[in-house]
C-alpha cells in the first residue's frame, strides 16, 4: 500500500488522496452503477472507468489487510482488492 495516500470515509462514497489527486469511488448518484471521478492538482476531473463499487455510498469504515480493503456501508461490506497504478 501507498503510505503517501489517505483514505477518506464520507457520505458520497470512499475517497482518497494522493498529495494531488483527489478521488472518490461509489455507486453512481443516479444510476447505482460503479463509478470513480478523479480531481487533479490543476482542478480538472475525469471519469475512471471501474467495474465494482463500494456496496453503497455511505461510508462508515475501511481496513486494509495487504492488498486487501474491506469496506462498511450503510448497505453492508464490501471487499476489494488494491490495484497497482
């Protein structure tokens, strides 16, 4: 795991930041399907095309075990596993 990046539990979904690079990674708002929008340093935002979500947008705690994340929701857990950028 990357020690320069601290995750964030919010109520629109896990997010993260890289010391330029903000992201967050949900369920889309309107259509529940994945979704990761990226902010960089200059402002601009992109869409990261993802295949899984977090099971709701409610964050409520993450853990990393290795490679390993295990997300709470409002909705239940969610298990990922880490990708090499």
């Amino acid at each position: 795991m990357d020690a320069n990046r601290a995750w964030f539990c919010t109520d629109k979904g896990l997010a993260y930041y890289d010391g330029a690079n903000w992201a967050v990674y949900r369920p889309s708002l309107t259509t529940g399907k994945p979704e990761m929008f990226v902010r960089d340093a200059q402002g601009h935002v992109s869409n990261v095309n993802v295949l899984t979500a977090p099971a709701h947008n409610y964050i409520l705690g993450i853990d990393f075990q290795k490679s390993d994340i295990w997300v709470a929701t409002a909705k239940g857990l969610s298990h990922g596993i880490l990708q090499p950028r």
